[in-house]
C-alpha cells in the first residue's frame, strides 16, 4: 500500500504542478495564456487515453510490468522539459508526461489483485484520496520551487521522483510471475479511441476561446462522437477489445459511469476552479474575499488535507455497507458546500467551512466511484475499467467548467453567474444522487470478462 501510494504521488504532482508555472511561464517567454495553456492541456489529452489504453494493457500483461514502462517514459518527458529552454520543450515534455494519465487506474488494479477482498475498498480510498491530496500539495510545493529556484525544478523533482517510484516498483512492490497472454492488442482500437477522445476533449478544452457555436469546436466534438460510436462497433467485433464496451451492459457499471459524469460535470470537478476565484476576486466586485494567492493555496491545502483524512472512513463505510454510501455522502456534501456559497461567500469563516467540506466531499466521492467500479466489474478488468471511468471524469470536469467559465463571463452581474453556477452544481448533484440510488447492491457483476 504504502508503495502504491508513494507512486501515485507522481501522477497527481505532474497533473496538478503545471498550474502554478502558468504565470511564470508567460512571463519568462513572454507569451500568452492560450500558448502556455497548451503545456497542460497536451498532458491531458494524452493522460485521458492513456488511462484506459495503457489500463487494458496492464490488465493482459500484468499491471507491474505496464506500471514501470509508464514511469520511465514519464521521467523522459520531465528531462526534456527540464533541459530545454523553449515553450517547445516543455509542451513535447508534458505531452510526453501524460502518460502517467494511467498510473491511478493500474495502482488501484495491484490494490485488487495482491490484496484480500476485506482490504480492497480501503485500500482503493486511500490511493485515490492520495491523488485527491497530492494534487493540493503539489501547487505549493511548485509554488515555493519557482519562487526560490526556478520553473526547471518542478520538472527536475518530477523525474527523480519518477525515478524514485521506478525503484519501488522494481525492488519493493511483489510482482506476479508472468503468465503470458494469448491475446492481440488491439491497435486499430487504441488508436482510433486515443484520438477520438483527444479530438472530443481538445474541443471542450477549447470551447472557451473559439466558443461553442464554432465550426473547430463542433468538428472536433461531433468528430470525435461519430468515431466513438463506429469505435463501439468495432469493439463489439474483436475477440479482445482495447476498450471493453460489454462491460457497459452491467446496470451496475453504467449506472456508476452515467454518476460520474453527472459530479465531475458539476461541484467535484468545477469547485476547485470556483473556489480560488471566490477567495482571490476582490470584495468590490460583490462576492470575493480579496484574499492573496498564497493565503488562498493554503486554504485549499489545509482542505485537502481533511479530505485525507477522511478517505479511510470513506473505504471502511465502502467495505462494510458499499460504496453506494460513501458516494451518496459525498454527494450530500457537496449540496451542503453549495448552499454555503450561494449565501455567505462574503464570510472568510463560511467559505474556509466550505473548503473543509468540499474537500471531505470530494474524498467521499472520488474515492467512491473506483470502489464502485471494483465492485461491478471482474478483476481482471480492473484496471481498463478505472481507466475508463477516468476518462469520462475528464470529460465531464471540462464541459462543466467550460459551462461554469461562461456563465461567469455572460452573467449580467458576477453575483448572478455565481448563482448560476450554483444552481448547475445543485442540479447535477442531485442527478448524481439520484443515479446513485438506482445502482443495484450487492458484488461485481460477471458480465463480459
């Protein structure tokens, strides 16, 4: 466990660490947002496919084996961004990097498949509540690297420490003998899925500056959709699919899947975005608290780290009563999160209250939504299954923020595309519920190994 949870470190540090660079980066290269934006949106593209591509891998040549490739072609990306001195490098670095996009769901499928299945909802909270965690303490950590050396840094310590996990992995983590498998990886299917869901993605991500109604967004978008639906074709046909779509007839498994989408789409995936600008807009403007960027980072590490706190309770409920709990709290939560900011965002005691909850919400769910998916699928699956579901989180946090983002912008007032805001994370909260409670009980379904 603890080395499962050390390497997990390092996905969620690369996710997370490039937000703070942003500014740095634009200054240094005299650039722009959009330009600099790329060094994490190319991390995400390629981070969403490998999840499930590199998850179905892991599944049919063993997860250790997939697990040490990845560190090692992530430590590679970060030497290239670190070496070089263009926001070139640092882009082909990053989009390098993304592969470490698939190491939660290849952690989680070690968790099953080396534990007893007593352990297992604990054990699958507490690496994602590591994730959760991780992510908040690596915008400090790379904060106080480009302030007191410089942006190289954050990729230096990046690539020791996946140089750090490679170790772990090889020395410490007990390896499986091989089993060899017998069957075809499924290239036509990894490719097409890759870039179907990089095409989709690019053009939520994207939304933003072209705009909805764009002939680019609705290319991509539509594009991607089209080549998903002949992909599910495609699938249904091969003896070993890349993506299993079979898994999708299990009630309990798309129930789960349709859930996920529904909270990242709204208050799991959007809050992190609306609460550093609730803490940071000045108090002129109607609803900020004016607070600095440093005093705001502390608040959402001080958060998080309750959130982690919880991630136990929330895999001890999973085990004892299932995982249907755990999400529903969260999802309660988080309507408890929103009230407060929809009525006392101009507290600094209600909105630290509401980072507290958020950030237990967020342990609840996120650490839920892989507990249910273990719970509904064969463990050989494991892994792409996970991998799957992390796509569609990353879909659904960027439509939701896409949506979140221009809400704020064409609001009449801010206040106004606050409520707005807050009504939408109501909404799909209560979706979320309510897809929540129709997940049957019960142990993993046996559909279509």
């Amino acid at each position: 466990m603890a080395v499962l949870i050390a390497v997990e470190i390092i996905s969620a540090f690369e996710t997370s660490m490039m937000f703070a660079a942003i500014p740095t980066l634009i200054t240094d290269f005299d650039s722009d947002a959009s330009t600099v934006g790329w060094a994490v949106t190319s991390f995400l593209l390629v981070a969403a496919a490998s999840a499930a591509v590199c998850g179905r891998l892991g599944d049919m040549y063993g997860r250790e084996r997939v697990l040490i490739v990845l560190l090692v072609v992530a430590a590679v990306g970060s030497i290239i961004s670190a070496a070089g001195d263009s926001l070139t490098s640092i882009i082909v670095g990053r989009t390098i990097q993304g592969v470490a996009g698939a190491i939660l769901p290849l952690c989680i499928g070690l968790a099953r498949e080396h534990l007893p299945s007593g352990r297992v909802p604990v054990a699958v909270a507490l690496i994602s509540g590591s994730a959760v965690a991780a992510g908040s303490a690596s915008l400090l950590v790379a904060g106080l690297l480009i302030d007191y050396a410089s942006w190289h840094m954050i990729f230096v310590v990046a690539a020791a420490y996946s140089v750090f996990a490679i170790l772990l992995v090889w020395f410490v983590l007990p390896w499986r003998p091989p089993t060899g498998s017998k069957e075809k990886i499924d290239y036509v299917g990894a490719v097409t899925f890759a870039a179907s869901v990089a095409a989709i993605l690019l053009g939520v991500n994207k939304s933003q500056a072209w705009g909805w109604a764009d002939g680019r967004t609705l290319g991509l978008i539509v594009g991607g959709a089209v080549v998903l639906v002949l992909l599910v074709r495609w699938e249904l046909r091969v003896p070993s699919p890349i993506i299993n779509v079979r898994l999708f007839a299990g009630r309990k498994f798309s129930l789960t899947m349709l859930a996920t989408v529904a909270i990242a789409a709204g208050p799991m995936g959007v809050a992190t975005m609306i609460i550093p600008i609730i803490m940071q807009t000045p108090t002129s403007d109607g609803f900020g608290l004016g607070l600095s960027a440093t005093h705001a980072g502390w608040l959402s590490f001080i958060g998080s780290m309750f959130g982690f706190a919880c991630t136990p309770l929330s895999g001890r409920i999973s085990a004892a009563v299932g995982s249907r709990v755990s999400m529903l709290i969260g999802s309660i939560l988080f309507i408890a999160s929103t009230v407060t900011m929809m009525t006392a965002h101009n507290s600094v005691v209600a909105m630290t209250a509401m980072v507290v909850v958020v950030s237990v919400a967020t342990a609840f769910a996120y650490t839920a939504l892989p507990n249910l998916i273990v719970e509904a699928v064969p463990e050989r699956n494991t892994s792409e299954a996970t991998g799957t579901n992390a796509v569609l989180r990353t879909a659904g946090q960027g439509v939701g923020t896409s949506v979140a983002t221009m809400l704020l912008a064409f609001a009449a007032t801010p206040i106004g595309g606050l409520n707005m805001i807050g009504v939408m994370f109501l909404v799909l909260a209560f979706i979320a519920i309510a897809l929540t409670v129709m997940i049957p009980r019960g142990v993993p379904d046996t559909v279509a190994g």
